[in-house]
C-alpha cells in the first residue's frame, strides 16, 4: 500500500516522497481513512510507530481551506510533555507548508513566559498544548475551544498516568460536544477506556500489535559492577566502542547532572536534560545531540523525561545508568533505540543491589539481558 491509495492531497504525497516516506506505516494505513471520513478513532500503537503523520496529515486535509477567526482554535491537540508538543507541531508546520493555505500552527506549554503566547495566539488554526498551560490560556480568555472542530489527544495513556486527569475533564468541558475525537495511545488502560466513555463517543478501535520479532533488534547487555566503578565504566565502553551517539537514563536530577558533569569532564561531550530546566534549554540539548555531525555532542543524560514521546531515528545505543523503577519504564527507556528497522544496542550497569531488580525486569518483559562481570580496561 502507498499513500497514495489513502487518498491523500496530492502535496501532501510530493512532500512524503520528498522526506522519504514512501509507504505507510501499519497504524497510518488504518487510521488515515476514517479520520478523512470524519470518524472517531483510537490508536493504539506503540510510540515511533508514525501515529504523529496518522492523524497530522488527515486533520490538516479536513482543515483545508478553513480559517480560524480570532483566538477561536479549530484543533487543539493535547499532549503531556513540552518535547512532544515541539515535535508534534513542527510535524504539522512542515506538512501544512504543502498546502496552497497553511495553517498556522503553535506550541504552549508551561515553564516558560505565558504573555508572549497570549499576544500570538490569536491567529492560530491547530493549538498543540500540554494541560496545564491550555487551561491558564482558557482561563485567561487568550483562546476559546468554543469551535473547535478536531480534538486529538496524543499519548493519552501517559497524560492519564502523569495525573493530568482532572485538567483533561476541565478542558473537555470547554469543547464543543459535537467534534472529531482522536485518541493515541501506547497502551490501552482502565483510565484510557474511562476517558471514552467520559467523551460520550464510540470510536473505530485500532489496534497495531508490535510483532515480536521487532525486539530482536535490540540487543540487550549488562554489566555487574561496583557504584564506584559505574562512571569509569560507562566511560570505558563509550571509548571502546567509538559511540557516537548514546542516550544515557539516570534515576535522578542530581544523578543526571553528576554523570554529564564527569563526561564533559573526561573529554566525552554531553548533554543534560531533566525537568528543573528551562524548556528553551532542553530543546536546545536535544536538537544538539540529534545534529551530533555538527555538534559533536555524543551522549544525552536523561531521566525517565525523554524515555516516550520523543522520536529520535537511528540511535545506536541505550545505557541504563541507573535501572529504571518498573518492567514497563525499562521497555519504554529500550524503544528509543532499535527503531525503523536498525539494530540497536542497550546496556544496563548493575550494581549488586539492583542485581535482583534486574532480575525481576527479565523476569516481567521476558525478555533476556546477558550478564557480564566487570571488563579489565586502563584507567
């Protein structure tokens, strides 16, 4: 199947084939259609699966030739995290350049200044937004969802999880009650089912299994070692195994600083992200590790922040410096690597107070993480 046999716009298929899309992915092929229909839809995928192109490309064709009047919104998509709302609105940007009448589209989300969204607001087609700051705005009277035409909801399992329920439901009061509704998902949760029901919709479900075999992608190491041994250790392998890209998942803020700290220290050039930094900060680390031809950034640490929403192609290798608390953190922090049919590595350091964690996690996934003891290397 090609994009083409979804009854795409024509520019949208040109600017496919220029970005080298040429076929959709599963959940693209099933969802488009019924969002061009008019349908409610929920996605279940897993994330990096395409679902951002699933639902952008279709809202921006059903919004085609429509503006909306003064700081009334005629999409808003909803996501829980300032990196995804980035991302999903320069998708969005970059697809409605396509069209004969872009759209304009825009990003708000907290941490940052709340007056230089609300001055330029007010011309705005699609809101992509993160609760909390499309309430303040609402609130505000800086945008009305009084006629607003499309609701997605992206990621919706984790908004629920991160406790963004009761600013979902008040948002929701806002809307119209006759809308399009699409919701995408990683999982399908009790509280995801709720959300529907709260909706009052019945959508067309669809729901993209990840076939197994995708996990053999990833190959999957760990290292028993002291807590005092880990910093020379994560350095030894980096070196040893000329990485050049590597995203590093520490347990804590201070964890994070501390390990970047010693790699910038030691000549291996880091970035940190987590979230006591200023969103202009951490975007601006990101970019820089994802243009590591031109930065020579190597290594991003990170908390569990960056470990969904965030799609970064081709990336090599995962470390786990610190486990992760669950089995399904684990899973999510190894999707960053292994993707679009690359191979990808993950490393896991294990102390011996996380050996039986690291334990319980194969144990839970059922997935296999061979155990190595501690490499001679000169320090």
């Amino acid at each position: 199947m090609t994009f083409s046999d979804l009854k795409l716009d024509g520019a949208f298929i040109s600017q496919l084939e220029k970005d080298n899309f040429p076929n959709p992915t599963p959940i693209q092929q099933q969802a488009i259609p019924p969002i061009l229909d008019g349908k409610d839809v929920l996605g279940i995928a897993k994330t990096g699966s395409g679902k951002t192109i699933a639902y952008a490309l279709p809202l921006l064709q059903r919004l085609h030739g429509k503006k909306s009047a003064n700081r009334e919104i005629a999409a808003l998509v909803m996501v829980p995290t300032r990196e995804l709302a980035v991302q999903v609105s320069d998708a969005l940007i970059h697809f409605s350049k396509a069209m004969k009448q872009p759209l304009i589209t825009m990003p708000v989300y907290g941490g940052v200044s709340i007056n230089p969204q609300m001055m330029i607001i007010n011309s705005v087609d699609i809101l992509v937004a993160t609760p909390g700051r499309l309430l303040e705005l609402v609130e505000k009277n800086a945008v009305s969802l009084k006629k607003t035409e499309i609701l997605v909801l992206d990621e919706a399992d984790k908004m629920l999880s991160m406790g963004f329920k009761d600013e979902m439901d008040k948002v929701l009061d806002h809307l119209p009650s006759k809308k399009q509704s699409l919701l995408f998902s990683a999982t399908f949760t009790e509280k995801v089912s709720l959300v529907i029901q709260r909706m009052g919709i019945d959508p067309v479900v669809i729901n993209v299994q990840v076939p197994e075999e995708d996990l053999s992608l990833i190959k999957q190491l760990g290292y028993r070692v002291t807590p005092e041994k880990k910093g020379v250790l994560l350095r030894h392998l980096i070196e040893q195994h000329d990485m050049k890209q590597v995203m590093i998942f520490c347990s804590s803020t201070y964890q994070v600083e501390h390990v970047n700290d010693k790699l910038n220290t030691n000549g291996i050039k880091s970035k940190a992200i987590h979230g006591k930094k200023a969103q202009g900060t951490r975007q601006g680390h990101l970019n820089d590790f994802k243009n590591y031809a031109e930065t020579g950034v190597r290594c991003l640490v990170t908390t569990d922040l960056l470990s969904r929403g965030i799609d970064i192609e081709f990336l090599p290798y995962v470390i786990n410096y610190e486990l992760p608390r669950s089995p399904k953190d684990y899973i999510h922090r190894i999707g960053r690597t292994g993707r679009a049919e690359n191979p990808g590595t993950v490393i896991n350091l294990v102390t011996p107070d996380e050996s039986h964690h690291m334990r319980v996690i194969q144990k839970k996934t059922k997935m296999k993480v061979w155990m190595e003891d501690l490499p001679e290397w000169n320090s």
